[in-house]
C-alpha cells in the first residue's frame, strides 16, 4: 500500500502526539484510513440515475423538436441512456470526488464509526490499566473523523468538545488539508483534556505510538 503520509509528516506528527499525550497524560492512537468501506452501490447508483436523467433529456428534446419515431432514433435515445449511465458510473470508480456526491451523510458516518469501533477493539486500544486510551480515526474518502475514548477518559472529555473537534477537523479535511486537520485536532484535543501541571509525571507508554495507515475496506 501506498504511504498516505510522508516521512517528514510522520515524524511531525509522531512528536505532536507525544507532546499531547505528556499534556494530557491520556494515550492518543491516531489512525488515517484511505476509505471505510467499499460502497458497492454507488456505481449502480449512479448508473441509474444518470441513465434516468439522459432519459428525460431524450423525451424533452423529441418533445421540443418534434422528431418522428423510428426504430433508428429509438436506437439512438437507447445508446445515449446507457453510454451515458455506464460513463456516470465509471466515474465514481475512478474519481473519488465525483463518488462522494452520490453517497448520503448517514451512510458515510455508519461505516466510518463502525470501522473505527473495529479498530479499537482489534488494536485493543482499551488495554491500558487506567483505561486512557483514546482513537482520533480520519476516513480520507468520506472526509469524516471519530474520536473513540475509552471509559478512563469520560469525564474530561465531553461530548461537546469532541464535536468542536471533529467539526474543525472536517472543515480542513474539505479542502484536502489533511496534515492541518490532524495538527488542528491533536491541539484542541490537547486543550480539551489538558491537566494541571501539579498531575502530569512520566506516564508510561502502554499503547503503540505509531500512526495506523491502512487502506480500510
């Protein structure tokens, strides 16, 4: 798989996530995923509702020009519909951006929850003694983020702060800032779970410090 971040990125980032976790003394897992799922039916999506469209086109222009059926013009106006569903749907397979229009916000944030919720428990990112561990996920392709923090951590972090989070993040995320994003977040995560200096100590690391890349579904 293709690296998503360069080394010069990951070095950056790895001491921000450092430099929080000393902060917070909380462990930060951050974990960027190409996509959370395959959404299988988005080119069928689009197939038909492309084809639907060059359709309607097809009967508004015989209306408006007046033409006279013929099985030649009925071949044309059947050509049309297909080659034209059949482009629309080869489109969102090979241009992300252009799929991202067909697939619906609820869809997009199931998967991208359930995919984060699987990689906390398979990277079994609860396993820490105090139960501080805490999952900032970005799903490239849905432009989505999931911060997942275990139980240890309820109490310092609200929901409200997570969602100021999450909402800064997709904003960067929009227009394809992704290191931006990440940097914004581990700040305001920083900031959210921030402790006094009279409780901060040398915390031991019990969950991995690398970055979590991977191509998801």
């Amino acid at each position: 798989m293709m690296k998503i971040l360069s080394d010069h990125e990951r070095s950056r980032l790895d001491q921000l996530i450092a430099d929080s976790e000393k902060r917070t003394n909380a462990q930060i897992v951050l974990a960027v995923i190409t996509r959370s799922d395959d959404y299988a039916e988005l080119p069928w999506k689009t197939f038909s509702l492309s084809a639907s469209v060059a359709g309607l086109i097809v009967v508004v222009l015989d209306f408006i020009l007046n033409y006279w059926v013929s099985h030649t013009t009925l071949l044309i106006a059947a050509t049309a519909m297909l080659s034209t569903g059949a482009a629309f749907a080869l489109l969102t397979i090979f241009i992300p951006g252009f799929a991202r229009i067909f697939l619906s916000a609820n869809r997009a944030d199931v998967e991208v929850k359930q995919y984060a919720e699987s990689l906390f428990l398979n990277r079994e990112l609860f396993a820490t003694r105090k139960r501080i561990g805490i999952l900032l996920l970005v799903s490239l392709f849905e432009r989505r983020v999931v911060l997942l923090p275990d139980k240890g951590l309820s109490s310092r972090l609200t929901k409200e702060a997570m969602e100021g989070i999450i909402e800064c993040m997709t904003q960067l995320l929009a227009h394809n800032e992704l290191n931006r994003a990440i940097e914004k977040g581990l700040e305001e995560l920083s900031k959210a779970l921030e402790i006094s200096t009279h409780g901060t100590g040398n915390i031991e690391n019990e969950l991995s410090d690398q970055i979590i890349e991977e191509k998801g579904v």
